[in-house]
C-alpha cells in the first residue's frame, strides 16, 4: 500500500468555524468557474469529475471533535483526489464501487480518502479519517 505525499499541511483553527471556513475558501477558490455542482478532477480516473456534495452531509452527521478533525485534512484530501496515481483498495456493494486511498500529510498524519462510483460511473468523495495504523 503506497501512501500520498500531500504538499499540504492540516488546516489550523481554534473552532469548528474557523476550520469551516477554511475548507470552504479553499472549495470556492477551485470551483470559482463552475455555477453547478462543486467538484474537483482527479488524475486516478482520467480527469473525471469527482463531486464534493455528499462529502458535506455526511461531515455534518459525525459528532463535532470527529468533524473537527476531517475537516482539518481537507486541503490535503483535494490534493490527493486532484494529483493521486497510487492504486487504491477497491470494494464492490452491490451496484456501487468504492475506492480508498491513503495519504500522509506535509506534517506527518496519515489519512484515508473514499470516493464512491455509483452505477451511472459517477464519482463521489464520500468521506475522509485518519489513520491510527496501517
């Protein structure tokens, strides 16, 4: 299992706003030209779109330290979605597909990022964690 060397550290902040923020400029920065949907492309599946909304709604169902602490490595999870050739662990629900991938950030915190390809070949970032040990 090969991890992804982000470039960027997790975002700082003293509450949930400050981090909520944060992770939003960064979604607007690279979504700046699209009046649709939020997404980003990624390199893993030939510069496909893979949307960011089902990634908002499930954050809001954890509880606020699990939420605080995803949302911290979220500039790190665009940057592996967007530049990630690494070969993710593939698992197959039914019609639905889903990949992780793995990554360290610049400061050392591993993570794991799922994105969900549904039946129409849509993909999803359904979710980010950390890693305690792999």
């Amino acid at each position: 299992m090969e991890f992804f060397k982000s470039r960027h550290t997790n975002l700082s902040g003293s509450n949930d706003r400050e981090l909520y923020h944060k992770a939003r400029a960064i979604q607007q920065a690279m979504t700046a030209g699209s009046r649709r949907r939020p997404y980003v492309r990624s390199k893993f599946f030939n510069r496909q779109k893979v949307f960011l909304d089902i990634f908002w709604t499930h954050l809001f169902a954890k509880n606020p330290g699990e939420r605080r602490r995803r949302i911290a490595l979220f500039a790190c999870v665009v940057d592996l979605v967007q530049n990630t050739t690494y070969q993710p662990e593939i698992y197959v629900r039914g019609n639905e597909r889903f990949y992780r991938f793995f990554g360290v950030s610049k400061n050392g915190v591993r993570f794991a990022v799922q994105i969900k390809q549904d039946r129409k070949k849509a993909l999803y970032l359904l979710s980010v964690f950390q890693c305690k040990k792999i």
